[in-house]
C-alpha cells in the first residue's frame, strides 16, 4: 500500500492506521497499530487508555511475533497463494458468464450480478440453491447494489467445490 509518509511534510501532521487483522489472520482480534507525528500518537495514546484497559496480553504477544522480521516470508508465501486462489476463482467464474473485479489489495472478488438479480436475491440463491454464502453488495452502501463479495481465504478444494456448485445452479 502506499503510504501518507510518501507526500512531503505528512509526518508533522498525519497519523497512519495498520491492523494485523488480515495479513496474520487475526481477525476480530482488534489489534494493530498507528504510526506518525510523535504528538499526536501521545494524544492517542492518552485517550486509549482512558476508554479500556487494554488489549489481552497474549494477543498483544502474538502481535509483537507478528511483526517480526522473519514473518515476511510468511506473509509474501500468503499473498502468493491468495493470489493464485483470486486467479483461479475468477478465471472459472467468467468461463461460466460471470463479469469480476479483482484487486491486488484484498483477498475478496467482486462479482457483478446476473441479470434481473438484485444483491440480495443473488446471495440468497446461492446460499439456498448452493450452499455458499456470499456478501451481498448492498451490504457496502449504494453504490455495492448490482455485486456480490466473495472471499478465498477457504482452502483451493473447498474453492473448486464452490465454483462447482455455482455451476450446477446454472444461473447462467
């Protein structure tokens, strides 16, 4: 990702946010950190500890292992099979008919809804006719109406097995 601290001068007035939730697979973990003007992480830092005590220590320890350098190994041989499942998953739902949108930035697609399908209906039908669960669009504001959100964090058999079933619904 690109950074704030890229543009001259940020670091005297901006903050920058990272969370461990996806990269290391802590998600609803709620931790991560910030980064940036010394005064304005102390000011943080103050509010924080006046609104909870606190993030559980072992998460905090797990964190810490986290950013280690030799978990970059680990996330670049991550990224690399999320990528290869993004591949793989869009590849099969356009030979099917579907249009995607994919992007290097997450591990989800984006699906663009068959015709006369609303976000809603189409999640529901492949929830019920499927047995996948997808993201419906409009779970996103307005703007997500028309598309679904599916993820590849499950495994490449689980994958197959979901495009399979997507097939037999034959939607289109």
């Amino acid at each position: 990702p690109i950074s704030i601290f890229n543009i001259p001068s940020a670091k005297e007035i901006a903050i920058e946010f990272h969370s461990l939730s996806k990269t290391f697979n802590m998600t609803g973990w709620r931790i991560g950190f910030a980064i940036g003007n010394e005064d304005i992480i102390r000011g943080l830092g103050s509010i924080k500890s006046n609104v909870d005590s606190g993030i559980f220590n072992a998460i905090q320890i797990a964190g810490i292992r986290a950013l280690q350098p030799d978990m970059e190994k680990y996330v670049e041989e991550t990224r690399k099979i999320i990528e290869n499942r993004k591949k793989n998953l869009t590849k099969a739902l356009e030979e099917i008919g579907f249009k995607v949108y994919s992007s290097n930035a997450t591990f989800y697609i984006w699906v663009k809804n068959p015709e006369g399908f609303s976000s809603k209906e189409i999640s529901t039908l492949l929830l019920n006719k499927a047995g996948i669960v997808v993201t419906p669009g409009n779970g996103f504001g307005e703007f997500g109406e028309g598309y679904f959100r599916i993820s590849v964090t499950a495994n490449d058999e689980r994958i197959k097995e979901a495009i399979e079933r997507i097939k037999n619904t034959k939607i289109l």
